[in-house]
C-alpha cells in the first residue's frame, strides 16, 4: 500500500467512524427544554464535535491500524475477494 491509499483509508475510516459517533448520546434542545428561537426543536443542545472528533481519530487510527496490517500482511488479496473471475484478465 503506498502512501496515498493509507492516507484515502485514514480518511475513509475517520468520516464513517466520525458519523457513527456524532448522534450517540446527543441531547436535542427539545430533551434540554431549552429550545434557540429560529431551531428545530430536533437541534443538538450542546454539540461536544471537538471531543467526538478526537475519540473519533483514537476509533479510527485503531481500526486503521488493524487493516492495514491485514492489507499489507497478504491474509486478504484480491483473488480471494473476486467471486465472478473479472480480474483474471
């Protein structure tokens, strides 16, 4: 694996991770009885993004991590992933 592909991992690895995480244990501003005029009742009350986004990068630098290694351990290689034989070619 060159540097880009780790790199466009990382990434891919770091929004899934981050999308998962964001809406866990999220307090709308309809729960809080506090709700800004002008937002949905439905908005967050207190976004805590900064903390989400590190324990984001600790999830995903593990993740990571494990599959690089895999990719670059050979357990996984392309032959073993194409069931239709369309990289024989």
């Amino acid at each position: 694996m060159n540097a880009t592909a780790a790199v466009v991992l990382f990434a891919v690895i770091w929004f899934m991770a981050f999308f998962i995480l964001l809406p866990l244990r999220l307090k709308t501003q309809g729960e809080a009885g506090e709700v800004v005029p002008g937002t949905p009742q439905s908005a967050p009350s207190a976004g805590g993004v900064g903390r989400k986004a590190r324990l984001t990068t600790v999830v995903a630098v593990l993740l990571w991590a494990i599959i690089a290694g895999v990719i670059e351990s050979g357990w996984v290689t392309l032959a073993d992933i194409d069931w239709f034989g369309q990289l024989d070619r």
